[in-house]
C-alpha cells in the first residue's frame, strides 16, 4: 500500500535541506506533506524568515489541492490571475502558485504526497526538493 | 412552491459525471446547490484533487451569490479585478467567477439552484454541467 | 491499494440514507470523507437544516481528526470539556464530538475514511451510518 | 544569545519520538517552536490522526503565548473556563491548555522555545517531550 511514511518524509526533508547547503542556497524551510495534504514533517533551517514554513506549506498544498505540480500552476496563474486570487481566498492561504511545489509519485505513479521548499528563489527551493524526492527513491513532478 | 429535491439534484450530478467520463475529462467534483446556496449534493471522483471540493463550491454559490451566471462573472471579473478580489474576501472564499458555475431554473423560469464543476478546463467543467441539468428537466444558464 | 472509493461512497451513502428512510428518521444529511478527511460525497435530504452538512461534516472529520470514534469523543468531551472546546477552535468548526461520527476500516483493519450523518437524535444518526458501512462490505468503529 | 538551532529540535524532536516508541505510547506528532512560537520541526508518525499536528502546535504555542507551561495552563482552565474558551477564540485556535505543551530553557534559564506533543494521554505526551528536551541538554518546565 503506498503511502508516504515518517521515515520517507525525513529522507526528503533532510536531503532537501543537504542539498541546500551544498550549492549555498539562503536558510530553507522545507514542509512534506502526505497524500491529504497533511504534516508529515517540516524543518525550518536557522535564520529562515518568519513566514517560510507558511509558504512552504502553501506550495505543498497547492499543488495537492489542484493536482498540478508548482510550474503549471504558476504558468496557470500568468494567465488566470483572477482565479488564482480567488484560489487563494477558497483554500484560505493555504495555497501559492509557485515552483518549489513538487508532486511525489511512487516509481509505480501513484501520488503519495508533496514538497514544498520557501527561502531562496523559486528555482532553487525546487532544485532541492527534487533532489530531496529522488534520494528517497521517489518521482518528483515538478510540472516543466 | 418550486424546490430542488435530492432527487433531483442526485440526477444532475450523476449525469454530470457520466458525461465526463464520455468526454474523458479529467476526474470531476461536481457540487448542487439548492436556491439558499447550501449543499444538496456533492461527489468527488477518484483522483480528483483535494481543493476541487472547494472550488466546485465557489462555482456554483458565486453565481447564487451574485444572482448571475459562470460566464457573466468571468467577462466581469476581467473589467473589475479589484472588484472580484474584494468578492473573494467579502465571500470568504465562497466566490470564484468562471464558466462551470451554473444556474439551474425551473422550465417555468424559476431559479432553483446551481451546479459547479471543477477538475477539467472550465469549458469542459460547464459542457458536463449542463448536461446533467437537461438531464434532469431542468434549465441551465451559463451566463453565455 | 485501500483507497475509499467513489462507487464505495456512494452506498454508504445511499445505505444511510435509505435506512433513515426505514425507520422514519427525521431528514438526514450524509457525508462521507475520504482517510485525508476530504469530501466524497455529500447528501442532504429535503426538509433536512442548514447547517445539517457542516455538522454531518464535523463529526465525520472529528472522528478523522483525532483518530478516534464519535462515541469516545463524546465520552472524552463530558470529562474534558475546555480541551474540547479549544479543539472547536483549533480545527476551525471542522470536530464535533458526537456519535454519528464513525470511522470506516476495511476488512482487513485498515482505515480508509469516515461517514457523519446529523439531522435526528445522536444515537438514530449513528444507526444509519454503522448500516451504509456494512452495507458497503467495510467495517464500523462507533467507539462504542 | 540563546537561539534554538534547527539542529537542537531535530534531537528534541527525534528523542521525544524515540521515548514514545520505548514505552509503546500510540503513534505521536511532535512540534518544537522557536522563542517566537514558529515551527522549527514537525514530525508526525504514522497512523497519528489529522488535526494531531494542530493540536501539538497548540499545547506549543499556547505554554509561550502565556509565558506559563501546560500544566499550570490546566490547571488555570479549570478554574477559569469561560477565559480559557476566550482564549481560544482570541489565539486563533492557536493555544490548548494541557500537558504536553512544554517550556523549554536553556541550563543558565533563559527561554528559548516550546514542544507541544500530541497523540496519547496528555501525561504520556508530556514524559516523552521532556525526555527529548533533556536529551538536548536543556531544560524542560512543565508547569508542575
């Protein structure tokens, strides 16, 4: 039965944040939530501002409550700005169209969960949250 | 004393599905509303995601809400975004101004209730909206 | 894969509403959630109150919620009133703790779910829902 | 000045869950908090119910934003309902007067942060938190 577990979550979370240090990103939060949009583990690195865990949460849960990863829905959000505005008001902040919200899939397809990474550039929270995925042995879709 | 009966609603949304699985749309959440605005029927296939709920929601109580149909909001919402992002908040995320939020009138021309869909593009949500309104009787408006 | 089904759904549903219909239940409002405590179906009965759907919902996500069933919140409730209504508070109006919140297993033990089901005494609401469930093939926990 | 580091909640963090495991306490979540009430680290185990992570943020949140740890809370909430029922609504649902939410010094006495453990009996919760927060060599205060 496929569901992401506490230990899956810790590899993420920990590889994200590896991964960060190593190409020197800015102080990251990283959240993982499972496949209902809820906490399995969050880590918020020294020095990460007051609102990243916030943010981070609002990557992972958007693209869990749209089921579509954080690129499509900022490219949906380029040309739909009324409705992503709305997005926001209906999941009461609890989603931002951004990359750094990356899908987990098993190596089978099925959807287990997210990642959601705030702190440095978009591009660079999803670099480490595409690594931190791979290194559990899990698909990433980040929505490129 | 016209009133949307569960059984009728039951019949809009189950027609809405069908017609969804036809067109091979994506997996459907499909909410009626009765005239109040509160939940006769609501079904969320498998694999649609988790805020679709929600969103269907905002659909089809934001046309009960402005007394006008999906597609009239979305054409006013693009005039008057400032207007349509104080609705988001005024609503508390209870609005959302796109096509697939339907009015559903009685033959003689009574407002009943409405339908929303979401899971698909919004043309697509709409198309098997209506449908599953002809089917039971009834008489959409878009708002085309 | 144990996943709630929408087709599962469904006759839970349908079942809770048909034996509220058998032993002249006053009307009822069915919601069954998914193991994340999402929608899958909603249904409300003509005649049935407003507020029936958000109740119906609260204590099918109570039950989720605390990983506990609606008898046992309601015990709990009695001798820790104050932790309960902080609990109110904390999950935003989404845990009410009542019987008629009652967690769904599969055979095999694993929860999948919840059904909530308001409209008459407590202890009639629970009835229907303990039958939809087994008329599903799945397994009741009341908390009895 | 003493900043709680990410690196001293994660041993926080991990020894309260390893505590529990030891002394077969049902699965947990486990919130450490920053001197400003931010998360720092969540860990949820598997099988711990929904609104468990917002319950632990709680028993967290609320030992720091009255500046007094759970069980001094608890016993203020008996005595004092109606205020503790105010400061649900005034916190946000942010704040849960129980053990289980702990303060957290630093040997020479200053504040630094707060665990809130959520999943068993508040008892259970509150001996594994302070075994974590020992671990790390701090300090913990349990309002006993």
């Amino acid at each position: 039965m496929p569901e992401l577990s506490l230990a899956q979550a810790e590899i993420i979370a920990d590889e994200t944040l590896k991964k960060g240090r190593e190409i020197k990103a800015k102080p990251l939060t990283v959240v993982v939530l499972d496949q209902g949009g809820h906490y399995k583990v969050v880590k918020r690195e020294d020095g990460c501002g007051l609102l990243r865990a916030d943010i981070a949460r609002a990557k992972a849960w958007g693209v869990l409550g749209m089921g579509q990863a954080g690129r499509e829905l900022a490219r949906r959000a380029e040309s739909m700005p009324v409705f992503f505005t709305g997005l926001a008001a209906i999941s009461g902040g609890k989603l931002v169209p951004l990359p750094g919200g990356v899908l987990i899939h098993t190596p089978e397809g099925e959807l287990v969960g997210s990642v959601g990474v705030s702190g440095d550039l978009s591009e660079v929270d999803e670099q480490c949250a595409v690594h931190g995925i791979k290194a559990a042995g899990l698909v990433p879709e980040t929505g490129e």
